[in-house]
C-alpha cells in the first residue's frame, strides 16, 4: 500500500524501531528561543551533557524582544534575564545565535524558512508549538516541550508515537478576497479546536497547490490551533523556487540530489489517510474570531452568534463564557465591532507578503481615529526588504507604528500589549483570553481584513472600502 | 523523575472544558529560567476569585486534578505542568487531553488520566459533595478508584513502565547511542547544516 507524505517522511528519520516502543526519529534541524531553553540547558548542565549536533542547531531571540529602542537596555528585568540566560547559554554551549539587533533577529519560524534551513523532508523541532509553520515545505514539524528540547540537545533524536494522518482537500479557486488565513480560519471553525488532535494533518487540493509559500505557512502555522501537532503541504515547485539560492539551501549536485529526493514527497495516489476532510474554496469568505478560542469564528458578514444556539452543552457554556470575557452579545453584526488596536505581524502573518498586503490597502488611506496601528516585521530580513520596496512609508504615511521584529503584540510578553478591556483586530494566531495583555479582547484576522479595519475603525473587509482612499498614494 | 506507582489524596473538581495553557500558566511566568516555583501561577486569573474551587480552604493540600474535556489545549509550555507539580498535584483526570501537554506530563511524572465522561461527571459530583473524599489512581493496576467509582485506563505501555520505573528519557535513548551514530553516518550530504561541523 501507498504511504502519505508524512508517513514517508517518518520512515527516514527512523533511527531505532522496536516492538512496543515509541520510534526514536532523528531531528534535523532544532530551533531554539529564549523562553522555552533555558531549563533545558539547565538540565544538560546538570547532567554533564554537551550539545550533540551543534550544526544542527540555531537560536534566535524574539518573545521578549522590545519593538522600540532596540538599542536600549530592556527595561523588564525577567524578560531581560531570559535573553541574558539564552546569550550565555548558546556561548557556553556554543550554539549559533542570532540575538537583538543582529540582521538574522526574528521571530524563528520565520527565521528558519527564510535562511533555507527549513527544507522538504526535514523534521524541525522547537519548543514552540508554531513550528508547525515548517510544515509549510513538507517538513514533519512540530513544536516540542522544554524536557524534550534537552533531549534533543542531547541526543539530536526524539522517541515519538507514530500520529494518525489527516487530509484536509481544498478544491477550486479561492475568491478574490480570501487570503490563506481566512481559509485556516474556516477549517478550524470547521473541525473544531480538538479536531486534529492526534492527526498530522495534510493540506492538499487545487486551492492549496496554488498557494505561495508564504500563504502555506501561514495555513501550517495555525495546525496547532485545530489541535493537530504538525500540518504539512507537498513541495513542489514552487517550495523549490522558494529555497533556491537560499543561504543554507543546497548548491550544486547536493541541490539536485534534493530536488530528486524532495520530488518523492508526495503522498501516494493508493495511500490511505486515517480522516479527510474536504472543502469547497469557492464557498470561502472572509473569516474572523468572535470568541475566545480559533475555532470560534464565522465569516465577516455574520452575526455574533448566539450561544442558545449550540447544541452540545460544553460549546454552549464556552460561547457564553467568550461572549462575557469579549464583551460581545448575541446577534451583533461582526461588521459593527469597533477596534482600538490593529496588529499585523507574528509567525502567522508577518512575512513580507503579508505586509504587502496589508501595504496595498493602507495606500493612500489613514488608520482610523482613535485606533492605533501596528506593524511588526517577521524578521529583520523581512524588514529590510519591507523599506526597499518604501512599504514602511507606507503605513507612516497612514499613521500606522511602523516597529522592530519580533512576536510584539502576538503574546504578552513584551512592551506591546492590550490594556485591560480594550479590542483588537490581530493577524496572529491564538484570541486566548488575556493572550495579547491582561483583559485584551482579541478577534483573529487575516492582514486585508486589518488593514481594512484600521481604515475604518470597525472589523471590515477591503471590499467595504470602496471610496474611502484618498488620491494622496505613496 | 519521581517514580509513580499508586497515589491516594483528595481531588480538586475543576468543571471547566479547554482550559489552555494559558489559563494554567500566564505566558509572563515563562519569564523565569528555572523549574521550579511557579505554584502561585497556576490558574492565576480565575484564583483571584477567592470561591474559585483551588482557593477553597477545604482543597489545600488536594494533589488530585479532576478536569473538563480538552486540558491543556494551546501553547506548547512544559511549565504548565510544572506549575501544577508544584502546587502539589501528582495526577490530572480528564475525558481528553491536549497532545503537547500529555506528552509533558507524561515525561515530567505528571500523570494524566483518560476516563471516560461519565466517570469524570461521577468523580465531581462525589468530590464536590465530599471534598474529604479520596480519589486513588493506581498506575500498577491501570485503575482509579474512589467512592463509587472504579474506572480502568489505559496508559501505552512504555510510558507506564517509565513512569512506574522514574527513568528519565535522555539516558534511556543514550543506550541506543550505536543507532544514533550508525543514523548519522548515513543522513544524505544535502541535508541542511546551521554551521560547518
Ligand atoms: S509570533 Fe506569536 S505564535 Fe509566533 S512564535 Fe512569536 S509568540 Fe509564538
């Protein structure tokens, strides 16, 4: 019988298989940030250990990096003793980091990518749930915890259970409007927050083959918010073009050797999948959160919905608990929800593409009054290339911050937060309560739908923008 | 790792379905660069209400969870589990589990029960009724046991003899250190490096 993309992938990595064992698989690139190391290192310490495989290691800072005065000393003492700890931990160990204010800084799924580190067929850890994101170039990845962080400094090797496999089929062709991001969304309202739990999920279908590499990644992102570990989408040529010429990608005979290897990463037509879903493009429409989880969305044009309405008794008393904490109540166009805060960045949605996005809407347009604006750059690379192309003029001119990367705003773990009650349209990945500050109400969008937001102070489409733009472009 | 083989103490009933580890542990503990010490993190925002059920006087020195449907959903922190070892608790009952956090728990000696709904519905009722009552989970007999209740799980068996045994992984997969090499000396020259070995 056929196997599926992950189950190839698994199969290589297999170091040791035994009966009534979990497999050992072998790690090919781990991905290390300063919150979920250090009682890792602390352990190696401990233990004696050295790293195993320091080529197949690299750190990066950017939870609790500042987006403002990069170049002062970090006010917040804990957070400035975790990236102290990573700094002395990666001399002491001798891992390779990129630390605040060097030009590979950036949050590390999309540090990872865009270096050429993360390739097809890979498996990439991290202790980081996100590293899903990977998923994006057919890579098996997978956010780990800190105990398993140490055992694979240790040991470059994980002892795993063998996950179920799941595809998910987007057939056709999106509507204009719809983004990578709204299609995430839907599938998870879709399955539900539990519903990958156990699975590796496959995205495939025609809708999902057309997508750029940077629209992929966002979908792998959010895997982990439908509660399935890793997501994986094929390579093809377009992951290939996307690699080529990267600074760790393959060069030479080693670049065709992969390309010949990547190309067998396709799940066969006579495999089986334990599940399938399966949906209809076409029928897609901008999509965002209402509720206090990623599964409690709906599409833009809806109502809030009303919690008397869910059958199942859990979901009931979740919507009703999220509506309170939200301070929405049942039956309020989703369209007439005012925001004071407008976020674009994290690892879901701060690559270049998504800033241009959001850029192309912004143009010429102003943020709303009374609403602050914020854009974060994935990276610093993604950054640079941002200026080059005059998009950080852009959303000036608008009055949006234009800030330094980082996960900013997408967790409260830095300067950028929500204060207590107040709302705001984000394109990261989890409208957890108090996720982006103590008592912050967040609603999941895609960076069109912000960059519309902004403009008009209440969640909106760039379709009800029609004239508001102002002949004034950059 | 501690050694697990049978626990008995009282349970704390938490009727709460998708606690995510944001609720167990606010992302600004995972500022600290240690292991221990986040037992005044746990649940931070719901035990400001001083009738949340953690602060109730009868549950102090309760080391027994009892939880909704779909703990430990969200962000990947192992310090959830750490946060609820050093509150005290030895083992977290639940209808479902988040994959990350089960996985944590299991390697950290934090044992977290499946049982069924019904039995987790039998389990509040008796322990809310009773916060006396005593909830046993005996990982020799794959068994929990209270008032009422004796509920099988199930539990792969490795990760019980682990557990029963308190090896910790990292010196487990070191005895299969030939595999590892033998691995590596074959991984393709394609394969991407972050630094030249
Ligand atoms: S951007 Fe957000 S989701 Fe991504 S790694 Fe940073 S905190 Fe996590």
């Amino acid at each position: 019988m056929g196997r599926t993309l992950a189950e190839k992938v698994w199969d290589d990595h297999v170091v040791r298989r035994a009966e009534g064992e979990p497999d050992l698989l072998f790690i090919d690139l781990h991905l290390l940030h300063e919150v979920t190391s250090p009682q890792a290192f602390d352990g190696l310490r401990q233990a004696g250990r050295p790293v195993r495989r320091l080529d197949l290691t690299i750190a990066t800072e950017d939870h609790n990096t500042p987006t403002l005065d990069i170049d002062k000393p970090i006010a917040d003492p804990v957070s400035r003793a975790q990236l102290e700890t990573l700094r002395k931990n990666c001399a002491d160990f001798g891992v390779r980091l990129h630390p605040l204010g060097d030009v590979e800084q950036g949050v590390v799924h999309v540090v990872g990518p865009q270096l050429g580190l993360t390739q097809p067929g890979t498996t990439v850890v991290c202790g980081d749930s996100h590293t899903s994101t990977h998923g994006a170039f057919g890579a098996l990845a997978f956010g780990i915890g800190t105990s398993q962080v140490e055992h694979v400094l240790a040991t470059q090797t994980l002892p795993l259970a063998r996950p179920k496999t799941m595809a998910i089929t987007v057939e056709g062709e999106l509507p204009d409007s719809v983004t990578a991001k709204d299609l995430i969304l839907a599938i998870i309202a879709r399955i539900g927050t539990g519903g990958g739990q156990g699975y590796i999920l496959e995205y495939r279908g025609s809708a999902i083959e057309k997508l750029s590499m940077e629209a992929r990644m966002t979908i792998c992102n959010m895997s982990i918010e439908a509660g399935a570990r890793a997501g994986m989408i094929a390579p093809d040529r377009t992951t290939f073009d996307y690699l080529r010429g990267r600074d760790h990608a393959p060069e030479g005979e080693d670049w065709d050797a992969a390309v010949a290897y990547w190309e067998t990463l396709r799940t066969d037509d006579d495999a089986v999948f334990d599940a399938e879903v399966v949906i209809e493009a076409a029928g897609l429409a901008p999509f965002v959160t209402w509720g206090t989880n990623p599964g409690q969305g709906a599409p833009l044009s809806a109502s809030v919905p009303d919690p008397a309405s869910y059958e199942d008794a859990s979901e009931r008393n979740a919507a009703e608990k999220a509506l309170e904490y939200m301070g929405l109540t049942a039956g309020q166009p989703l369209r007439e929800i005012n925001v004071d805060t407008v976020f674009v960045g994290s690892c879901t949605n701060g690559r270049i593409e998504d800033l241009r996005n959001a850029a192309a809407i912004m143009d010429g347009r102003q943020v709303a009054d009374g609403v602050r604006m914020l854009v974060v750059p994935g990276s610093v690379r993604v950054a640079l290339q941002a200026v080059e192309e005059g998009l950080d003029k852009v959303f000036k001119a608008a009055g949006a911050e234009w800030r330094h990367a980082g996960c900013s705003m997408c967790l409260g773990m830095n300067p950028d937060q929500l204060a207590p009650g107040e709302r705001s349209a984000s394109t990261s990945n989890r409208n957890f309560e108090g996720r982006q500050g103590k008592g912050g109400r967040t609603h999941l969008v895609s960076p069109q739908v912000a960059a519309a937001t902004a403009v008009l102070g209440h969640l909106a489409s760039p379709a009800d923008l029609s004239d508001a733009r102002t002949p004034a472009g950059v | 790792m501690e050694a697990f083989t049978a626990h008995t103490g009282r349970a704390v009933p938490l009727r709460r379905s998708n606690v995510d580890t944001d609720q167990i542990i606010p992302a600004h503990w995972l500022k600290k660069v240690t292991r221990d010490g986040f037992e005044d993190g746990l649940f931070e925002a719901w035990r400001k209400d001083e009738n949340f059920v953690l602060n109730r006087p009868e549950r102090k020195g309760a080391s027994v969870l009892v939880a909704g449907p779909d703990f430990g959903t969200g962000s990947s922190r192992e310090h959830a589990v750490w946060a609820l070892q050093n509150f005290g608790f030895k083992t977290v009952i639940s209808s479902r589990f988040a994959d990350i956090f089960r996985g944590n728990s299991l390697k950290n000696g934090l044992l977290t029960v499946v049982l069924d709904q019904q039995v987790i519905d039998a389990l509040w009722e008796l322990t809310e009724a009773d916060p006396t009552a005593e909830v046993t989970v005996d990982l020799e007999k794959r068994q929990v046991l209270a008032e009422g209740v004796t509920a099988d799980f199930e539990l792969d068996e490795n990760a019980r003899w682990r557990l029963l045994n308190g090896l910790d992984d990292i010196s487990l997969t070191l005895q299969n250190e030939p595999d590892i090499a033998a691995y590596e000396a074959t991984r393709p020259a394609h394969k991407p490096r972050t630094v030249q070995a």
